[in-house]
C-alpha cells in the first residue's frame, strides 16, 4: 500500500512539473545574443563600453522576468568573442555565434569589422540582425535590410560642433584626428564642411591613437599654423593625452572633440574631475545629459558601482538598443526572424525613459533616428547641452518629434540632413 501510494506521488509530481514547464512558470527558454568585438589589446576599453550597457540591459530585462513571445517566456544571455577588430576574425566569430551558438541577433561597434559582416548577415538560411554601434554615414550607403546603426551619424556632430565654433568667432582650425577609416571619414567630412562655412583648415596631422603615447610631432606642426581650435579624438584616454600635451605646449584656443572621444569621461577619469585644461571645449555631451536626469543618475551611479570608471554613451546606448530588441521582438512575435523583428522597431518607438534611457524615436532605413546631444565645456563648467534633431523632412515634422521627446534641460535646434530626409 505505501508502495503503492510512493508512486502514485511520483507520478503526480511528474505531471506537475510537466505542467509547469508547459506553462513557461518553470523555466524560461534561452534567447543567445552574440557581440563580436574588440575586448583586448588597444581598443579593448572601447569594446568593453559596449558589452557592458548590453549586460546592464540584459540583467535588468531578465530580472523582470523575461519577454513573453506567442506564450512563451524567454530571457536573454550575452555571449561574446574579441575579434580585436580584424575583418577575417570578426566573419569567423558571426558564423561561430550562429553556428555554434544559435544567436540571430549580433552587435559590433566598428566600422571596419562591420562592412564585412554585412557582407554575410543577408545570405540566405544564415541571416541575422546586425546591431552597429557606428555613426560613420559611410554604413547608411551600404545597401542592407538586417543591419540597425544604433548612435546619431556623426554628420549631425560634425555640423553642431562647426556652427558653435563658427559662433565663437573661430575661423582657422587644425587637425589632430585619430587614423584608421572613421577618422580619415571624419577629416574629410568636417574639413569639407568647414571650408563650405569660409573657414580654413590650416594643417591635417593624423595620428595612431591606439598605439602613440607622444603627439608632440603633430601637435607642433598644427599648432605652428596658428590655428583657432585644434579638431582631436579618437579613444578617449589618448585624446585626453593630446589635450594635455597641447596646453603644455602654450596652446590656449579651443578643441572640438570627434564623437569616439567623451569629455565626461576625460575630466572624470583622465583629469580627476578638473576641467581647467578643457576649458573652450566642444563634444558629444555627456552622459548626465543626453536623457532625463530620473534615469540618467541612478544608471550613471549604478554604473559606476557595478564597473567603476565613468559611465559612456556607448553604455548608455547600448543598453537602449538592447530594451529596444526585447520590446521589437514581443512585439514581432519572434525571436527568431530577424526581418521581422527589425520591422517591429517602427512599431515599438518611441519607449518610456525609464525602459531605454535616450529618446529613440525611429528608425529609417539602417539608421535609428535619435538627437545628437552636443555640449561646451566653459569658464569650468558644462554649458546647457543642445540636442539636434536631424531627420524631419520640415519644421512641422521637427515640432512633432519635440512633443514626443521627454522634457529635460536642453536646448533644442532643427539641424537637417540631407541625406537623412528622404
């Protein structure tokens, strides 16, 4: 009779977790989100800013219980390979994660690794959704239907930075940009841009910034020219390097900042929070200010206690991106078709602040449509930011987008882009 009675127990106890895992209560299935990228060598940092915000997001989304697709609940896992910004290991790294380990969505942060994973994210039975964190505008050209660009194109940076340097009175500038494709990209647009202006360009002195610790050559054949500003960037602690080197050189003009670099991070970290050496400086703004103060200082203060350092916009758009996908793929009813799930982007924009931070309010063609939030750095202290609204095809379409945007202390400019309009 106990016998009897011990496995009728087992039997119950069997249809029951049977139940349990039917209805999704007992265990959640498993969504792979795959990230191939720099995570050593020079660029390291900058392939950690990334992977981190995705890992704020995915812990809080799964912490939230999951996203429930077709009656089913699933959670997210990050798995990343470093690719240490090579072409042929990055492709490797796309095919390893869909492969090996199922992931249909992969995230890369560098122009030069992501034009060939464009290359292979369409083929047909292997295709996946590319997520780019680039603003390089030479993305926008590729003809690609599974690739979402996640920052503002800096063209947007590259205009807001030269109207205000215009406004100072600047007319002669000099540039001390950082090699590689987004910086010769970079030069190239800005210089363009600035001539168009009436300004000049009085020197063009590109340096290796992830592998030179003295600037001193380019610095003093720029800085022999005259010029009124000095354009820099490239990864932030080199570019604080330069601004340093620079002011030790007598240099007392101003700089604008290319939008790798983060002016939050070079005076919190670089300078420990002195801002006398950066005084008439133009840059991306920092993270404080590019959404809502709310959420912004519990992620910055969250950020900082779980990494240390000093939080990024790559953190911080990141994260964005990721509650995005979680939103686009509930609302797909997929977590498995990419085209599907980037057509639900239209549909799931804009989100509260509190759900993804910065005020994403589409997306057009492979570009997210979000302002490029600029700020000035004067008299030691950070000037009201300004963001620019780039892509409304009019002024009645931008006062729209201003209804829409979360109110928060900035300033706002309709500042069109040509190509972003059609």
């Amino acid at each position: 009779m106990n016998k009897m009675k011990h496995l009728l127990w087992i039997v119950v106890a069997g249809l029951l977790s049977i139940g349990l895992l039917n209805s999704g209560a007992w265990a959640a299935e498993e969504v792979i989100i795959g990230f191939t990228g720099p995570l050593s060598g020079p660029a390291a940092q900058y392939g950690k800013d990334n992977v981190a915000g995705l890992e704020m997001a995915i812990a809080d989304i799964n912490e939230a219980g999951g996203i429930q697709v077709d009656g089913t609940t699933y959670k997210f896992k990050l798995k990343t390979y470093d690719d240490h910004i090579d072409p042929t290991a990055a492709v490797n790294n796309a095919r390893r994660l869909q492969a090996r380990d199922g992931a249909k969505v992969i995230y890369n942060p560098v122009f030069n690794t992501l034009a060939p994973l464009m290359e292979i994210n369409d083929q047909r039975g292997s295709e996946f959704l590319l997520m780019a964190y680039t603003s390089t505008p030479a993305i926008d050209k590729i003809d690609n239907d599974l690739t979402i660009s996640i920052p503002p194109p800096f063209l947007a940076y590259v205009r807001a930075f030269a109207d205000i340097a215009w406004d100072k009175g600047w007319r002669k500038g000099a540039m001390v940009v950082t090699l590689g494709a987004y910086g010769d990209e970079w030069r190239e647009i800005f210089s363009e841009y600035w001539k168009e202006k009436g300004g000049e360009i009085t020197a063009d002195k590109p340096a290796n910034y992830y592998t030179e610790t003295d600037f001193s050559a380019q610095l003093t054949s720029a800085l022999a020219t005259d010029p009124d500003f000095l354009l820099i960037g490239g990864p932030s602690d080199p570019t604080a390097l330069v601004i340093e080197q620079a002011r030790n050189m007598g240099f007392d003009g101003g700089f604008i900042m290319v939008d790798q670099a983060k002016m939050d991070y070079i005076a919190n970290v670089a300078f420990g929070g002195d801002l006398s050496l950066m005084h008439n400086l133009i840059g991306v703004a920092r993270t404080l200010d590019i959404g809502p103060t709310s959420v912004m200082e519990p992620f910055h203060e969250r950020y900082v206690k779980e990494y240390g350092g000093e939080d990024t916009s790559e953190n911080v758009l990141n994260y964005a991106s990721m509650r995005m996908l979680a939103a686009a793929m509930e609302k797909a009813g997929t977590v498995e078709d990419p085209e599907a799930i980037k057509a639900a982007f239209s549909e799931i924009l804009p989100m509260a602040p509190e759900k993804n931070l910065v005020a994403y309010m589409g997306i057009r063609g492979t570009r997210m449509l979000v302002p490029g939030t600029v700020q000035v750095i004067e008299n030691g202290q950070y000037q009201k930011p300004v963001q620019n609204i780039w892509w409304p095809k009019n002024k009645g379409q931008y006062k729209k987008v201003l209804e829409q945007i979360p109110e928060r202390e900035v300033t706002s400019k309709y500042l069109p882009l040509e190509d972003y309009m059609k």
